[in-house]
C-alpha cells in the first residue's frame, strides 16, 4: 500500500486499542459525520494499525496482553458495526484457523481476531488432531489453514497435515512459539508461510491470494 | 583445583569465579525413552524420575539437578487433569477455572493431602538420599502471577487481570498462600534452592506498567519467605527492561533468553555482583546443531559473560526437549570444559 492510503488516524487508532480506549475506538471507527467502515477503512486504518501493533509486539514494546485486547476490540468493532462484511469480496477462499493438538488457544484467538479485523470470516476449528484437521479442511474446502502451536511436538506434527494435503491447492501458514525459536522450523514442516505476529497472518493471506 | 559441581555453582552464586563456568541442562524426557517406559508411567514414579536426573547428571555433566516431573503438577493440585503424550513433555488440559465463583470458593490444596505434591516430594527425598555426589538441587515453583494461565486459560486469565481486580486479587492470594507451602516443602524435602517461574511477568507478556502493579509486588512480597535462596525464570521471553525490577525481588539468579531481541552482556553487565545470570542456549533450535556448531556456540555464549563469576551455561527454558539428541548435549557439555575454564581465553 502506498504511503498515502495510509489513514492519517492510524497512530490515533493504535493508541485507543493499546490503551483499551473503547470509547476513542468508537469515534475513530464510527464518526458522527456518517463515515462508516468499509473496505476501504479496513484496507488503509484497520490492518495498518493491527500490523503497526504487531511490530510493537515483535520489538517488545507492546505486550501479547495488549495485542489479545486490540484483536477482541476491533473484532467488537467489526461485528457491531457491519455484521455483514463477512459476505464481501475477500471471502469467496474459505478460511480456518486450528490449534494442532495444543490446550494453549491465546495464539489462535488472537490471529482469529485480527483476520475478522481485516475484513475476513475464519472458521474456528478449535483444538484438534491432524487426522480432524485434514477431514474438516476436506468437508468444508478450505483454501488457507492457519495453524497455532505452542509446543514443539505439536509444531513438528504440522508436518503430517501438509503433507495429508499436498496436491490439494490448501495453503498452510503457522506461527506459534517454536517457530520464533527456529527459523527453519516452517520449512521443516512444509509450510507456505510463517508469521512471527498475528498480523503476519493477514499479509500471508494477502500475498497467497495475491499470487493464485 | 577442580570444585564439586556444589563448590561450583555456590562460587558462581557468590559473584566469584569457579573453576570452571557451571552447566545446566535438563533433558526431563530422554531418560524415559533410553529407558523405555512410556512418559505417562516414568512421570508419575518419584524413583524413576530421580534415577533419571542421576542418570542425566553422569551422562550430560550438568552442575545441578531440576527437581520437578513436570510443569503442570501444581494445576494437576488444583484439580487440573494433565495431558500425557509419547513426544513431549506433559501439558495442562482443560481449565479448572472457568467462572468467577469458582475464585471465589477457591481454596488452596493442602501439601500433605496431594498426591501429585507429594511425588514431587518423594522424588526430591530419593534424589537427595542418592544423588552420589553433592549436586545442588532445585525445587520448581510457578509464580501466583503465572499459575492462572494454565488455571484459567490464557485468555481468560487475561481478561480477568483487565476486568475484574477484585477476583484477580483473590486469585493471587489464593496461589499466593500455595507457593509458599509449595516452595517450603520442597526445600524441606532436600532441595537447595527453587527456581520462580514467572513468564507472565515478562514485558513479553503483560505491559511494565501492569507488571509493577501486580508480578514485581508480588515477587517482592513473596521471594524473601522462600526458606532457601530462589532464582527467577521467565521461560525464553524477555527480561530487560524489568531487569533493574526484578533486582529488587531478593532473587539470587535470573534465567533469560536474550536471543536476537536483547543483549545478554548487557544483561550481565547490569547484573553484576548482583544476581546470576543463567542461559542462553536456543533449547528448539538445539535440535540441528551439529558437535562443531555446538563448540561455536557455546564459545560465543561464554565469551565476555564468564567474567567475575556469575554465570551459569544453560539452556533458554529449562527444559531440554526430547527431539535434541544425545551427542548435542554430549558436545554442549565437552565445549563448556574445553572453553569454560577459568580463567577463560576464548
């Protein structure tokens, strides 16, 4: 995106979200002179913000606490105020999003929150095995499974999913705790992509949509 | 003159330089599989865990044993169900907090009455009725402030700790009370010392501002009724910025990851003649090292830090993980005698 699609509220966003500033949220996303969001809010206000807050997370100057509360509260945002986004342009690929065999649900909850900010309507498969994993992917043709780890086994166990589904024109994109550890691990495993934020999320799908 | 490995890390402790720089790994799961005793029935047998760290120690060369079986035990105490699998460490299931009125009736368990606490402590008597040398023993405690995330379940718990000060409140004194029996237990059991485990302090997880509030009071509160000296883990997420905070804890050592994002000498440097400074070897990305890897890396690791003792070589999180292999370890160990001896030339 070019500079200036940029929204110039953008800094004033990212404050109310880290701040959990419900009410400068409103005036932001809703204001009294009619604007309402859109796609092209969510394309120059939304996303750059919730990226903005990603890198803060990747630079250690925000919290994962803050950027679980800015994905809850933009996800509010974005039910609340246009309930029917979710039939738009950007998702005729269907979506899941998995926690592969982990109890640990942070990770994918907040991905989960940041795909709906940026205007996508992903399926929660919850906590599942890769032999679930691959049926529901099949039964509902899901075109990008965004995978959740928090352990290493877990993560290692991506594996046998991408592999169930090679050929299949399902793209894989992880993030999770090991892979932040081991650059190499997302090749390993044979992911399409790795994200180090919840944001990376949405610039994958970006890209991966971009390229098919 | 070579020190027993209690000489070493004590001398460290002392902000003086060992013989040698001190080593500790501790590959909880491969004694289990060279043994061929499915997890689920080596973790719940105190023998078998204590020959295991026996095992380790002569095989790995480590300069103290972790005394735990897993990290999940104290949710397991709150009536938690702990999830075994064949390739990686037990982990906490469900949560067993999932509304506020359980908070409310919340009662701490009772050492002696737990039997999961109790194999904890069996292991620790074994341990130290066997161990054949002198080998510090640390006990392990999970913070109050980092318990809830396996009690309540992340989210939830962070929405608690936004939300509801009153039953966050509750909540802390609850686990509050139960570290202390917790951690004095063990150290009457035989441990040397407890190792905190407070990943949700870290400003990788909960903002500075938030943690002043709650996980730096409730350290500071806590750590000096410890009846043994306690070191500080944050379990790979960072430690910098509340590093002058956590100096005020009474805490002896501090585990750090300081990967890419944060400088380790740094962290030294802030630390010295003040605490001990345990780390840095990448626990996940151990996996591929190969023996001359290991020797470069555990070279650069010591390589300014050793300096005036206070260091101690481990790895980032405290738990090796089972798909390391052996001559890793094995090389981790031989580059730390080969380059860790004082006084350092590397």
């Amino acid at each position: 995106m070019a500079p200036d699609e940029v929204d110039t509220r953008v800094p004033d966003l990212i404050t109310a979200l880290i701040n959990m500033d419900r009410l400068t949220l409103r005036e932001i996303l809703k204001p009294e002179d009619g604007t309402v969001i859109n796609e092209h809010t969510i394309d120059t206000l939304i996303v750059p913000a919730l990226d903005e807050i990603g890198q803060k997370w990747e630079d250690g100057s925000v919290a994962i606490s803050q950027v679980y509360m800015a994905g809850i509260l933009i996800e509010e945002m974005i039910s609340s105020v246009i309930p029917d986004i979710r039939s738009d342009e950007k998702n005729k690929e269907r979506i899941a999003t998995v926690v592969l065999e982990d109890y640990h649900m942070l990770g994918e909850r907040i991905v989960t929150a940041y795909l709906i900010g940026a205007g996508y309507a992903p399926l929660r498969y919850g906590r599942r095995d890769v032999q679930e994993v691959l049926l529901l992917v099949s039964q509902d043709n899901i075109k990008y499974l965004v995978i959740s780890t928090l352990m290493l086994p877990s993560a290692l166990r991506i594996k046998e999913v991408t592999s169930g589904l090679a050929g299949k024109g399902v793209k894989v994109i992880v993030g999770g705790a090991p892979f932040r550890f081991d650059p190499e691990l997302g090749k390993e495993v044979g992911a399409d992509r790795v994200c180090f934020t919840a944001s990376d999320a949405v610039t994958a799908i970006r890209e991966l949509e971009a390229m098919s | 003159m070579t020190m027993t490995s209690r000489e070493r890390i004590l001398t460290t402790l002392s902000h003086k330089e060992p013989d040698r720089v001190p080593l500790i790994l501790n590959p909880t799961m491969h004694p289990a599989r060279d043994l061929g005793i499915p997890f689920k029935e080596y973790f719940r047998s105190p023998e078998l865990v204590a020959q295991g760290l026996i095992t380790s120690r002569e095989k790995f060369g480590t300069d103290a044993y972790i005394g735990f079986h897993y990290t999940p035990v104290e949710y397991e105490a709150f009536g938690g169900d702990v999830i075994f699998r064949d390739d990686g460490p037990p982990n906490s299931g469900r949560p067993v907090i999932n509304t506020g009125e359980i908070i409310d009736n919340l009662q701490v368990p009772l050492i002696h009455e737990t039997p999961c606490l109790q194999m904890v402590l069996d292991m620790i008597r074994i341990l130290k009725a066997k161990s054949p040398d002198d080998a510090p023993i640390f006990g392990v405690a999970l913070s109050p402030l980092s318990l809830p995330v396996m009690q309540m379940g992340f989210e939830d718990y962070i929405k608690l700790m936004y939300t509801d000060e009153i039953r966050f409140e509750k909540l802390i004194a609850i686990n509050s009370r139960f570290f202390l029996d917790w951690a004095a237990a063990q150290i009457e059991a035989g441990a040397d010392g407890i190792v905190y485990y407070d990943p949700v302090s870290s400003p990788t997880i909960i903002p500075l501002e938030l943690y002043r509030k709650t996980g730096l009071k409730i350290a500071q509160n806590l750590i000096h009724q410890v009846p043994g000296p306690v070191v500080s883990a944050f379990a790979s997420a960072r430690v910098l910025p509340i590093l002058d905070d956590v100096l005020t804890t009474g805490t002896v050592g501090i585990a750090v990851w300081a990967g890419g994002n944060e400088n380790i000498k740094e962290i030294k440097l802030k630390s010295t003649e003040k605490v001990t400074i345990i780390g840095n070897l990448n626990g996940i990305e151990m996996r591929h090292w190969t023996r001359e890897q290991a020797f470069s890396i555990v070279k650069k690791t010591i390589e300014g830090l050793e300096k005036g003792g206070g260091f101690i070589l481990s790895d980032t999180h405290g738990e090796i993980p089972l798909q390391v292999p052996d001559e890793v370890l094995y090389a981790i160990r031989d580059a730390t005698r080969e380059y860790g001896g004082y006084p350092i030339s590397v």
